[in-house]
C-alpha cells in the first residue's frame, strides 16, 4: 500500500488549466511531490533527470503526443516501470488502450476518478 506523500508525480499538459486541475487532485489526495510539464519534450527531460513513480500525461499535444511520450518512457531501460496514466477525452479511449500506457482517464476527470485509476495499479493509498 503506497503512502500517498512519498509519490512523485509529473502532470503533462499543454493547457495549464489541466495541469492546475490534475495538481488539485492529487493534492486533495494527499500527494503534494507534483511536477508540472506544458510539453512532451519538456516532461522527458525532466523524467531523465530526477526519478518519479506516475506520470499522468494528456494525449494531444503540440509536438510529442501523450502516446509518444508514453512510448519513450516505455521503451526507457530506467523509465519503464513508471506508471503511466493517458488523460483525454473518452473518443480517444482507443488510442490510451493500445498497451502502450497503463491506465486511462477521461477528462474532465475527478479527485474520485483518479484516485481509483491510481489505486487500480499501485494499490489502495494511504
């Protein structure tokens, strides 16, 4: 069972609005070690730099996509056992579910629906 406060998550979004939105989220469940990225190329970067345990990612995005980059972090010796969480709109629920990312949420999503998209795959939080 993961302790909420020891996860360090990066939020990736092109619209700060989102990523806001993701940062309240997570912070109303108790995670408070967020990073934010306004692009693919930026959250690499960043995923090579220092190490994190999810990283919630939107899929449409000016330059690398949010499956891009699911498939760099993938294909990644060190990167590849991060959670990798595709946010979009449910019309693009097909492309999040290709067995490149491990888990979707739709957007607009809620505390409710990203705590259980968490807990599905890390466990229940405390």
């Amino acid at each position: 069972m993961p302790v909420a406060k020891s996860l360090k998550v990066m939020v990736v979004d092109d619209q700060q609005s989102m990523r806001g939105l993701a940062r309240q989220c997570l912070k109303r469940m108790g995670i408070v070690n967020v990073s934010l990225a306004a692009s693919g190329d930026a959250a690499l970067k960043e995923l090579q730099s220092a190490k994190f345990d999810v990283v919630i990612s939107d899929l449409n995005m000016p330059g690398m996509s949010g499956v891009d980059l699911a498939k760099e972090v993938k294909a990644h010796p060190v990167l590849n056992s991060v959670l990798f969480l595709l946010a979009t709109s449910e019309m693009y629920r097909e492309q999040a579910e290709e067995g490149i990312v491990d888990h979707f949420v739709a957007k607009p999503f809620s505390v409710a629906d990203l705590k259980g998209a968490l807990e599905e795959k890390l466990g229940a939080l405390s």
